[in-house]
C-alpha cells in the first residue's frame, strides 16, 4: 500500500518534469526552474522536448506497474530503478538537486515496494 502511494508519486513527479520539459522548457517558469537564459531555452527547446518524452516513458512505466497490481511488481522495480540511475547521472552531471528530486524519492519507493509495504 505505501510502496505503490510512494511509486505514484514518484511517477506523478515524472509526469510533471514532462510537463516542465516539454511544455514549460522556453517560458519564465521553465527558465526559472532550469536557470536557464531565454536564447538558451530557445536553442534547446527541441532537445528538452526529447528528454521530456523520456522522462514520460519512465512515468508511464510506473503507471503501467500500478496498475499490473501485484502482478506488476517487477515492472515498478525496473522503472524504479531506471529513474534512480537517471537520477545519479543527471545529480553527478547537471546538479545535486536532481538527487533530492528524481533519485531520493525512487529509493524510497523501491524499498518500499521491495519490503512488501
């Protein structure tokens, strides 16, 4: 029950960094949020938009898992994972908060979801 509240929530945060990326990238609101200058966003908008649709393929995952009920077990333990790793990679190579965001909450739902909570 705890794993699969802490696995939503980990996709509703993926859900809303599609939105950010896909959606936001190129406004105020996305230049604030990714310190970004506006020529920058510009020139990067469709880039974004790609890792957007990533970021969307890992929510859908976890979507898909909870949904599978217990049968989906291993589908949220691979998505899990998958946004773990991104997120160690994105923390060691974009910045720390992306530790805090993206991988924290991912362990935590994978403990969770491992210990049968």
């Amino acid at each position: 029950m705890i794993g699969n509240i802490l696995v939503g929530l980990v996709a509703l945060i993926h859900v809303y960094i599609v939105y950010l990326e896909m959606v936001l990238w190129d406004t105020p609101r996305g230049h604030k949020t990714f310190r970004l200058t506006p020529e920058f966003a510009g020139a990067s908008k469709v880039l974004a938009a790609n890792q957007g649709l990533y970021n969307g393929f890992l929510a859908a995952g976890l979507i898909w898992g909870l949904y599978l009920g217990a049968a989906g077990f291993q589908v949220k333990v691979f998505f899990l994972l998958c946004v773990a790793i991104a997120g160690l990679y994105g923390a060691a190579t974009v910045g720390r908060k992306i530790l805090y965001i993206q991988t924290v909450p991912a362990v935590v739902a994978l403990l969770a979801v491992w210990l049968g909570w």
